[in-house]
C-alpha cells in the first residue's frame, strides 16, 4: 500500500504482487484531486460506503469506462458515502464486459453476505468467454481480499463459532418474552439473528427512541414479518446487527444488554463469558 499524500487519511493506491490490477481508496474530499491519476480516466469497477442515521452500512457498487468522470458525479449526485474504492489494471486490460461482469458479481456476493445495505439491483452477467470468466474470477477474489483489508467487511463470510468437536456454536435469547424465541450467533462485525428467529411482539417502555426506530424500520422493510394472525413477528431473512445488544433490543423489544442476554443453545453460557473463554 502506498500513501499518495503521505497521510493515513488520505489517497492510498494498493496492489498485490503478480496482480494486473491496482486499487484506490480515495476519500470523497479528495476524488476533485485525482485529476492527475490517468489510470483512474478508464474502466473500473468501484465501491461507495457510507453509514445512514440509524448506523447502517450502505454501499454502492458500480462501473464505468470513465471511473473518475463518475464519481465526481457521486460527488455531486449522492451524499451518502464518504470512502470510495477503486479497481483498475495497471495494463489497460480491462474493457466494458469485464467491469460489468465484476460489477455484477461483487452485488452477488456483497447481498449474499448482507453486511451492508445496498439499494440497487442485481446486474445481469455479460457474455463471456470461459477463459475471461476464469480471469475475472481471480481479478475479484484480489478485490474481496483487497476491500477487506482496508476495513470494509461487505464480503466477509461470516459463519457462527465452532466447537473443539467442529459443530457451530449458536446463541439464542434467554428469555422468553411476548413471543420472542431468537437465535443468532456473534460476527467480527456485530451480532447477526439467523431468519426464522421470533422478536418480541410488543415494545415495552424500556425500549430506547432509536431501537425502537430500527425496529420500525425493519418491519417497514420486511425483514420483519407479521404473521396473518398478527400474534408473531418473524425474521424473514437473516440479519446483522452493529452488536449484540442492538440484536437483543430488537429480538426484546426492550433495553436489553446483549452480553448477558443472548446465552448458548447447548449449555445456556452468557455471552460474555463465552468471549471471555470461561465457556
């Protein structure tokens, strides 16, 4: 990695070694510096992160032949983000299919992985010949490792703990109240409930203004589902959670502290004490 302006927080080009490709992380104050960059003037496939008011990682994947002619226009056009990441091949080897064909699967992967919010749809795949299909894939496995040791867990495949004996460790809600039965398991980026999980069917008192807006908000969109009896409310699809007590919160529908609420499916070990190795 290298520090164009010499300051952590400024541009950074990456590379890996026998790769044609090459990075960028560029803050958004400095993309109207990046004039001088003629690689950044061609095909490239890039990604937009940001966080909304709640604390939700929101991300934006996309393409162009004329990356830095684009996101000038994100600039002006989208105020969400505040990182953008950049891939372009120091060779000139990338065309139009192939920033498609890496567009589209990196939404693939990144909604398989649901660690971000991404507001766009799933692009179609281009035409492609097996070979470049083979290239491409290895171009993106460099991206993936790449976005992830710039701090950006998008791609992360995430999975719950395992035992000495290889079976996953799972945590599920120690109490259970108004209907919740929840299960989910701790991630390097917070706490993620598996679907199928129940929440609490009734907010109590208790509950902070803003997790009771992030519980309103996932019902809105779905992610939590109301039976046709209205007497439960369902995890549709899995979800990750900023940390173990927002999870608990929700799952609750209370103030709820996450370390000592979500417990071991076999044992009933506190959460905390688990991560403390006292298990």
């Amino acid at each position: 990695m290298f520090l164009i302006e010499g300051e952590a927080s400024g541009r950074m080009t990456c590379e890996l070694s026998n790769w044609t490709g090459l990075g960028y992380r560029l803050p958004r104050n400095k993309v109207k510096n990046c004039d001088d960059r003629e690689d950044l003037k061609g095909p490239a496939v890039y990604m937009l992160f940001g966080t909304d008011d709640d604390g939700t990682k929101l991300a934006y994947i996309g393409e162009s032949e004329e990356a830095l002619t684009r996101l000038k226009t994100h600039v002006s056009e989208k105020d969400f983000w505040n990182e953008a990441l950049v891939f372009v091949s120091k060779d000139n080897s990338l065309n139009k299919a192939h920033v498609k064909y890496l567009e589209a699967r990196l939404i693939e992967v990144a909604k398989e992985r649901e660690h971000y919010q991404l507001n766009q749809n799933s692009e179609k795949l281009p035409r492609m010949s097996e070979s470049e299909r083979a290239t491409m894939e290895q171009f993106l496995e460099n991206i993936v490792f790449l976005v992830d040791v710039l701090g950006h867990k998008i791609f992360e495949d995430s999975a719950a703990p395992v035992s000495a004996e290889g079976e996953q460790i799972l945590f599920v809600t120690k109490a259970k109240v108004r209907g919740c039965d929840a299960k989910g398991y701790p991630t390097t980026d917070g706490f993620k409930v598996l679907a199928g999980s129940k929440a609490a069917t009734e907010p109590t008192p208790t509950i902070p203004k803003g997790r009771k807006q992030l519980r309103d908000r996932l019902i809105t969109e779905c992610i939590l589902s109301w039976s046709a009896d209205m007497k439960e409310l369902t995890f549709e699809k899995s979800h990750e959670f900023t940390s173990a007590s927002a999870a608990a919160a929700i799952c609750l529908a209370a103030s709820a502290n996450g370390l000592t609420e979500w417990v071991t499916e076999k044992g009933a070990v506190a959460l905390k004490d688990f991560e403390a190795g006292n298990a």
